[in-house]
C-alpha cells in the first residue's frame, strides 16, 4: 500500500461506516444462501479460534495472509518479530468485531464467512487458500475488490483493510510509523490511574 494510500485511509474518519456493513451484507447473503446448501458449508458447530472470541480459524488465515499486505511496514521486521505483531493485529481485528453491535457482527460474519468457502473464494478473489498465495495476488485482490464498482466488494474491501490498519496502528510500537508520539503522559495517568 502506498504513503498515500495509507494517509487517505488513516484521514478517512474513524474506521468502519455503517453503510459499509449494509453493502457488505447485502450483496454477500445471497451467495452465503446458496453456499450453505453446499456440502460442508454450513457454519452450524463452528467455534472462534483458540483464545479469540469472534473469529474463526478460517478467518484467522485470511488476516494472517492480509496483514503483511495492508501494513508493509510488517514485511520490514525479522520473522519474530513479524509473527508477534501480525498475532497481536489478528487479536486486535478480533476484539473489534466482538465489540461490534449485533447486525455488525452478523454482517461480518457473513462477509468472513463467504471467503472461508473455497470455490466461492477463488471466484471472488482470484484466490485458492490464503496461507498459499503470494503477496502480489493477495495484493491485487484486495486491489479489484477495493476498485471495485460494485459496492459490495468495494465495501468488503475497504472494511478488510481497515480492520487490518486500524488494528496494526493501535499497536504501541507502531505510532512512529505513523508520526504518532503516543498518549500524553499526564492525561494517560489521569486517565488510567
């Protein structure tokens, strides 16, 4: 993602408009329906991933392939230290969802789970697994999708990366590379004493 790619994003307002989920929702619940009648595509039985309380493992692959992509500053770190901060990003992504009101959370998950199923996936992205496809294709999914004149990839792209961005930011080591000098010392104490 480019410098300025990345301040439109972080100027962008708060993070995920309501309207973003509503066009996410739409356009994706009627390939979840007919996806569910497919064998082994039901969600029924699923439970979060180990420690997480919102995502799924499927959905944990997806952010782990996406994060290095969104935040190039993660491709820059030795490999430790890039496994810590794309960890700490995926538990961020995930307390954000489970902060989310309810029809947030379902419009999410119906977005997450469209691109957990594999042949709807790679018809959609152009993707097989994620934990297989390289930087460039992840690159230019999210690209297509973000580009998109179809508002619900538009919106399913744009509430990816901003999940993925706004996650990684709020990481203490990261506000330099954002110019951010952190808290103010005297107002953070006041407030969290």
């Amino acid at each position: 993602m480019t410098k300025h790619a990345m301040n439109a994003l972080l100027e962008g307002g708060s993070g995920l408009a309501r309207r973003d989920f509503l066009k996410v929702g739409a356009g994706f619940s009627l390939a979840l329906t007919l996806a569910a009648s497919l064998p082994g595509c039901s969600d029924a039985g699923k439970a979060p991933a180990q420690g997480l309380a919102f995502l799924l493992p499927a959905d944990v692959e997806l952010f782990n392939a996406i994060a290095p992509v969104v935040v190039l500053d993660l491709t820059t770190l030795d490999p430790a230290e890039r496994e810590r901060r794309t960890r700490v990003t995926v538990a961020n992504v995930d307390a954000t969802c489970a902060a989310l009101d309810a029809h947030s959370r379902a419009e999410l998950r119906k977005l997450f789970d469209l691109l957990a199923i594999g042949p709807l996936r790679y018809v959609l992205t152009g993707v097989g697994a994620w934990n297989e496809a390289g930087p460039g294709k992840l690159a230019a999914f999210l690209e297509r999708w973000r580009g998109s004149s179809l508002a619900t990839l538009n919106s399913g792209g744009n509430v990816l990366v901003r999940l993925v961005a706004g996650s990684y930011y709020v990481i203490p080591e990261t506000f330099a590379a954002v110019g951010y000098p952190g808290p103010l010392a005297a107002m953070y104490q006041a407030v969290n004493a």
